[in-house]
C-alpha cells in the first residue's frame, strides 16, 4: 500500500513537514521553474535585463506578452513564473518607489525596494488563507554610481548577483555566466553574453521578435526598452557569431575527406 509522501503537510501554507519543510513555498517555487527565462547581467556601466517571451502561437501579438517592467526612472524588473502575480508585485514596487520620492525626496535605493518587495512576499509564506507568489524577480538598477542587481525568491530570500537566470533554462543560464562572465564587461559585450545565455535554453529557436530587452545605463540612470531593430541587430550578433564557430569544424571535415582521395591520386 503506497502512501503519500506528504501526509496533508501541503494543505496549509501555515503547516510545517516534520522535516521542516513548507511545500507551498515549495509549489511556488516549481512555478517559477515552468516559467519563460529571464537572465540579468551588471556591467561596469550599466546593468540589462532580457527575457526570451516564448511565444506559443502564431497568432499571439508578441507585443502583448510584458514581461520586462520599469519601476521607476532608475529601476526595472523582469519576471518568470505566474505573470498576474508579478504585474501584482510590480505595482507594489512601483508604489513603494512614489512614495519614498515623496517622503524623502529622492530616488528609492534598489536594495531597499528589494528587501521590501521580499518583506511583503514573505508575509505571504506565513499567515493562513493566502498562497505565496508563484512568481520570482529579477530588479535591477542603477544607485550611488553602482549598477545592482537582485533576485527575489517566491519565500521572500533575497540574493544579489553579478549575472543570474530564472525560469525554465536557469541551469544552462548560469553555465554560460559562470564560463564566460568577467568583472569589468561592459555594457554591450553584457547584452550579448546574456543573448548567448538565451540562446543556449532556446534550443535553435532563437527569434528577436520574442525577445525583450531592458537596460539602465550608469550615466543617464534611466531605464529603457531597446527597440525591435537594436533587439534584432544584437540577436544577429549572437547568430553571427554561432555561425562562424560551427565553420571551422565544417571546413576541417572537408579536408579530411579530401586528404585520404589526394594520397590516391599521387
């Protein structure tokens, strides 16, 4: 008689495993994992979100998929897993920015809107009748001539990072980071990198009409969506470059076939 592993330890948000496990944060957490790959990369001038939007049908308007979102002049926030729960939490963060401008008169630091996002997400993980987000964050910006960049987690933890992944391609994300990042990259060489990181989840299907890209450059402090044609010139970049790495191998092959045929003949 096979029973269940969980024992009803899953019913209430409230209820630990006798492990110590909470497995609706749990759930949550393999939301996020179903969900579309966002990366982020910081660079010493700036910092860039992209988002591969996965687009299911030909007759969906890739246009309406947002999954990129500006916070505040100098902040935005990409998101992977329940979109509905993320546009929630990015209007929380969006208020969360006026309200400290109104108070203090100045812009909200990203690691203060950070942990206050993660603040409010984590009551969701504690008290009874509500669920947690199925949704994680990537917010990142530009604060006191520094590019940050942080990722919230459905329990409420908070992390920076120099370049991360979330969604669905995390692990081959952060295999790309970990091989090809370096500290002092900038902000275009970032845009690539973080291209390539796409690339390698997409398995071929690698389309700029699908891709949404965000930047806050470190001199300006504004946050910005590329266009379509910047997004597409970059794309073509990656392809570019995935072309003429598999050239070589081609052309070696070819010499040797044809070195066996000219032995022959001599």
């Amino acid at each position: 008689m096979q029973m269940a592993p969980q024992m009803g330890y899953d019913r209430a948000i409230t209820v630990f495993s006798p492990d110590g496990r909470l497995f609706q944060v749990e759930y949550a957490r393999e939301a996020v994992k179903r969900g579309t790959t966002a990366v982020g990369v910081k660079a010493v001038d700036g910092v860039v979100l992209l988002v591969d939007k996965r687009v299911t049908s030909k007759l969906l308007v890739a246009e309406s998929i947002e999954k990129i979102f500006q916070i505040d002049d100098h902040m935005g926030a990409a998101t992977s897993g329940l979109v509905a729960d993320a546009r929630a939490l990015v209007d929380r963060a969006r208020v969360e920015a006026q309200v400290n401008k109104v108070s203090y008169d100045e812009p909200i630091g990203v690691e203060v809107l950070s942990k206050k996002i993660c603040d409010f997400k984590q009551t969701y993980t504690q008290y009874g009748g509500v669920r947690p987000f199925g949704t994680a964050l990537l917010i990142s910006g530009v604060e006191d001539s520094e590019a940050r960049l942080f990722e919230t987690d459905p329990s409420g933890a908070l992390l920076e990072y120099t370049a991360t992944g979330i969604g669905a391609g995390r692990a081959e994300v952060m295999e790309v980071f970990e091989e090809k990042y370096y500290d002092d990259i900038k902000l275009d060489d970032a845009i690539i990198l973080g291209l390539e990181a796409l690339h390698n989840t997409t398995e071929g299907r690698f389309d700029a009409s699908t891709i949404e890209v965000g930047v806050v450059e470190l001199e300006s402090k504004q946050f910005k969506k590329l266009e379509p044609q910047e997004v597409a010139d970059y794309v073509q970049k990656v392809l570019d470059a995935h072309s003429d790495d598999d050239d070589p191998d081609e052309k070696s092959q070819d010499e040797d076939v044809e070195s066996p045929n000219e032995d022959t003949e001599e």
